[in-house]
C-alpha cells in the first residue's frame, strides 16, 4: 500500500496523516495513530472494547517475527478486506480505532507529571562537590603511583 492509496482510502473519514513507519505507514488523526499500513496489511487499533468485531470477523491481531518467537501486538488488528470496497463501513471501523487509541491514550499516565510528582533531593552545594572530586583525584593518583 502506497501513501496516494492510504489518503484515497481514508477520503470520506476525513483528514489523516500518514507517516513512513516500520515496513509502511502510521495513520492518525487529530495527532493520534489508530492504523498501521504495513506489508502484511492495514491493521486498526483495537481495545477490550472493540477486540469483538474483529474476532467476529474471524481476524487476528497483529504478528511479527525475531528470530527467537512470534510477538503478537494485541493493540492492532487486521482489517476485514471487504472494506477496502466499502468507504462508509471503513469510516465506522476508522471511528472505532480511533476511539480505541483515545481510550488508550487516557489510561496511559504522562511522563511529564509523572516527573513532576517525583521527590527530588536536594542538590548538593557546588563547593562540596568539587572538594570529593578532587579528593578522588588525589586518591587515584597516590594508588598509581603508589
């Protein structure tokens, strides 16, 4: 799948960016990724949710190889094939994968306020901490030369 087939798949749900991703693309809108275009196919975000539609279908989630296993990526599933004939049941699906990354984007705590909260402790004084660096210094230099 090529970008130019991505935007005119994606026409009638309205605005996405597709950027390069992995072996393909990520799909988001409003600044949130709720597809992947990859080799093996296009693949939504899914949730507990949504898992049932797919699983209705008889799709899979998402799966990738090492050389070790098989990882399997729960969070994106496979995309029925008569959809890529049918805009409007493609939109319902698209809505859906969005929602699901909407859903998981609030469960997931920021990073930045989880810093935040974060007790720090007191920075030592410059002075002290050059005094144990040349301490250390010292002592390196006596134990080489011995």
């Amino acid at each position: 799948m090529d970008r130019e087939f991505l935007t005119d798949l994606f026409t009638d749900f309205g605005p996405v960016t597709i950027r390069k991703m992995f072996s393909g693309y990520g799909i988001s809108a409003d600044g949130i990724n709720f597809a992947l275009a990859l080799r093996a196919g296009l693949y939504f975000r899914a949730d507990e949710v949504t898992i049932p539609d797919f699983e209705a279908e008889g799709l899979k989630p998402f799966q990738y190889s090492t050389r070790a296993k098989t990882v399997t990526v729960n969070s994106y599933w496979e995309l029925p094939a008569r959809l890529f004939d049918d805009s409007e049941e493609l939109v319902q699906w698209a809505r859906a994968a969005l929602a699901a990354a909407q859903r998981a984007k609030v469960k997931k705590p920021r990073k930045g306020k989880k810093a935040a909260t974060k007790k720090t402790a007191p920075k030592k004084p410059a002075a002290k901490k050059a005094v144990k660096k040349t301490v250390r210094r010292v002592g390196k230099a006596k134990r080489a030369h011995g």
